[in-house]
C-alpha cells in the first residue's frame, strides 16, 4: 500500500492533478477523477485501485475529448471514434465512451444523417447521390443513408442551387450562363438531365430568353 502524502494542482493545466505517493510524484489525473474518488491525503492505495484510478483518468480525458469535438456540429460514430484513436486514446476507452453517448443521445447516426441533409438542403442543395456519397463517407450505414437521403428532390434542389448561383452570373450570354451554372450543378452531383431542364428553367424565368 501507498499512502497519498500530497495532491497538487498542475500549474499548466488547472484541470488536472498531480498526486504523491509516499513523499513523491506518482501520477497526474483529471481533477473531476480526484474529487469523484474521493482522494485525499493520508489515504492509502492499493495497486489495483492506483489501475483502477488510471482507466477512469483514460475514460473521463477521452470523454472530455469527445464532448469538444461534438461541440461543434453533430458528428457521426465513425467520425468520433476516428477523432479519438487519432488523439491516441486506447481502445477499451474509446468503445467505452461511444456507448456512454449513444446512451445519452448524443452519437446517433440517424439524427447525424438527417442534421447532414438539412443543412445542405437549406444551404448549399446538391442531388441525392452526392450526399449519400458524403453520407458514406462519414461511415453511416447504407441503410440510415438510404432511410434519410432517398427523400431528397434532385429537381426542387437543382433549382434551388441554379436560382442562388444564377444571381451573380451575366445575363447577356446564353451560352456563358448555360456552361457557367451547369458546370456548378454537375459539381454538385446532379444529372445532365436534371441539368439541362434547370438551366433552361431558371433562364426563361429571369426573363433573358
């Protein structure tokens, strides 16, 4: 048994801990593990309770790290867990963590997949088949995929794109404007069938036909 003879806040990162075992550092931990453990001086610790201590370090630094990275949009499982092996969290704490947010809500494929379609639907519209593939990507299943995207309108969001993009194109070039807006609707995915239809669409409505 080790006795714990200090506990000192780290000066460079006040969200950690260095402990001291018997007059000399031992280990550092999250300052949320320290005070849930219930450390203090004077305790004793066995070997496997310092193991123990360890895992729970692993799990809550690899937590905090997934909290960050979700903090910016809704990621997909295959995202997070890739953020986090990068990050070099070992394995056992990584599933550890996935099943945690799963458990609470906050990594759901299905709830990334829709986040994904709506936002590019309401701000950047590109066709079915480029955001399955985006979807794909992300490593979402083919069935949530296809439970998602398959509702898409590759027609209302091909023109929805042509009308946005058409605003800063030259109306007073048919030929320009055509290979200029079907050239930006082929990089979003869309058909040249869908394409054509859409140009012409969006030409005849701006009245330069």
């Amino acid at each position: 048994m080790n006795k714990i003879t200090a506990i000192r806040f780290r000066k460079d990162r006040g969200k950690r801990v260095n402990v001291f075992l018997d007059g000399r550092f031992a280990f550092s931990l999250t300052a949320e593990v320290a005070i849930k453990e219930g450390l203090q001086v004077g305790q004793e610790l066995s070997s496997s309770h310092i193991e123990a201590l360890a895992r729970s370090d692993h799990f809550h630094r690899c937590l905090n790290a997934a909290a960050r990275y979700l903090s910016y949009r809704p990621r997909s499982e295959f995202e997070l867990r890739e953020r986090l092996y990068q990050r070099g969290f070992d394995g056992d704490s990584v599933e550890a963590v996935l099943t945690k947010l799963k458990e609470q809500g906050l990594v759901d494929d299905i709830a990334f997949a829709q986040f994904w379609k709506d936002n590019r639907e309401s701000f950047s519209p590109r066709s079915r088949w480029l955001t399955k593939l985006e979807l794909r990507r992300k490593g979402v299943a083919q069935e949530v995929i296809d439970q998602v995207a398959d509702v898409i309108d590759d027609d209302n969001s091909a023109y929805r794109a042509a009308r946005n993009k058409a605003r800063s194109l030259p109306k007073s070039d048919y030929q320009s404007f055509r290979h200029r807006l079907g050239e930006y609707l082929k990089r979003r995915g869309f058909s040249y069938g869908v394409i054509n239809h859409t140009v012409e669409r969006v030409w005849q409505e701006q009245g330069s036909g």
